[in-house]
C-alpha cells in the first residue's frame, strides 16, 4: 500500500510516520506545502492514501486538488472543530483529530482496509470539501453555556455574555447582569466554537462581542481601551497587533 503524509510541521508528520510503522504502513513520502505537493503529484503516481492536514503552510490544502486531479483515499488529521468534520466524513475514511490517538489510528486504517481491500484508489468529492472549507457548508456556533453551580445548572444564552476573559490560569464569562461564572477550557478552544461576526479576541486574555462595546477609546502605545457596561476588574485592551483588524471587524 502506496501511503503518503501531507503535515507542514514537520515533528508531527515523523510522529505519525513512526506510528503508522507501527501498524505496519510504510510511509514513502512527506510533503509539507501545497506547493509542494502539487509538484509532487504533478510527476508522481498517485497513492493509495493520503494522511492529510488542513492547513499547511502556505495555504487550505484543498488548494492541492483545484490543480491535480487526485483519486487517493483520505484520512484527515485535522485540528478543525467537530461540525466540520462531520462533513469530513461524507467524503473521505475518516478524520484524526490532532494530538492523534494510536488507538483512532488503528480504528482509521482498519476502515480503509476494510473498503479497499485491494487498495483501489477512490475519487473524492472534492468540490464538496472546497464549498465547506470556502464557507458554503453553515457551521453551527455555540448558542449557550451551561454552568454548574453547587447542585444546580444554569444556562445563560449567548446574547447574555458580555464577555470571557481568563485569570490565574482559568477561564470566566462575565454577563451583562455582572455576574462571573467559572467555565471549562481555554480562550484558545473557545474561540473556535464562537461566530467570529459576533466574537472578537481582543487580546490573550479577552473575547468580547460587538454587542457588548460601549465605548472604544485611544489608548498608549497605540492600543485602544473598550468600555463594557458593566466589567470592571480590569482594563479591557485591545493589543496593538490587533488593532488594525480590530478596526475592520467593528466596521
């Protein structure tokens, strides 16, 4: 079996490439660009399959197949969110979600296995995965949080947050009512899982939502200060790298 890995960074496709040794897969190629890989495939056969990463270095990798046509089969390792690999699926193997677990690994390679038992190679659809990756596929966004307080749950709607910010380690939504509730994970995760039309991550420490800005004004070192309604504990800044987009996502 012909087995390919298209990864930008570089330990992580020597990682994969010592585990799939241990699954006896020999891995005969590494890319790491879309510019890369489109000469590659442009001079080489094609495999039977692709480990493939979203996002390389220098681009989406769906870029790859608006210029060659390919008909390997794909196991994603992938860092996107759970919507869209949901979609994933309908058109390749399956998907890895980075850090990758041996055990899911297993389970993907078994699945090809199963369905191409004499490595026939398989035509992807995809002009799907290029709709989806260029925004034609919806992605749903987080619309409440449920909190745990005591021996009771609470839900607090999306439209009730003023904003999130982390302390001491710790992630907080602060709400218009000027409450503070402890939630789990990082800035980084959420992020992900809020719609970036209504969510801005103004610095490592805040996401605020355009609902929420009260005032904006000039600050030192060329940052800008956000006033919120009711948050207080601290000044909310916009770091100065951010400014410039911060600016055009406000607009």
């Amino acid at each position: 079996m012909k087995t390919i890995i298209i990864e930008d960074e570089k330990p992580a496709a020597r990682l994969l490439q010592r585990k799939l040794e241990k699954l006896n897969i020999e891995v005969g190629v590494m890319l790491h660009s879309v510019e890369e890989a489109v000469n590659w495939f442009s001079q080489n056969e094609h495999p039977d399959l692709i480990f493939l990463d979203i996002q390389l270095s220098d681009g989406l990798s769906f870029e790859i197949f608006e210029k060659v046509e390919i008909k390997s089969a794909i196991i994603f390792t992938t860092a996107y969110d759970e919507f869209a690999l949901r979609a994933f699926k309908l058109n390749s193997i399956d998907y890895l979600l980075k850090p990758i677990d041996e055990e899911d690994l297993e389970m993907a390679v078994s699945k090809f296995r199963e369905r191409h038992p004499k490595n026939e190679k398989v035509e992807l659809d995809f002009e799907t995965i290029k709709k989806m990756l260029s925004g034609s596929v919806e992605k749903e966004y987080q619309k409440r949080f449920t909190i745990k307080i005591g021996q009771h749950l609470k839900v607090i709607a999306i439209d009730e947050i003023e904003c999130f910010y982390s302390e001491n380690k710790a992630t907080y939504l602060h709400t218009f009512e000027n409450r503070d509730y402890l939630i789990d994970g990082t800035l980084d995760q959420l992020e992900q899982k809020l719609d970036p039309t209504t969510f801005y991550r103004i610095s490592r420490k805040f996401i605020i939502p355009i609902s929420a800005i009260k005032d904006i004004v000039v600050y030192s070192n060329s940052r800008l200060k956000i006033v919120l309604p009711s948050y207080k504990d601290d000044e909310v800044i916009v770091s100065r790298e951010k400014v410039s987009d911060f600016k055009n996502w406000i607009q």
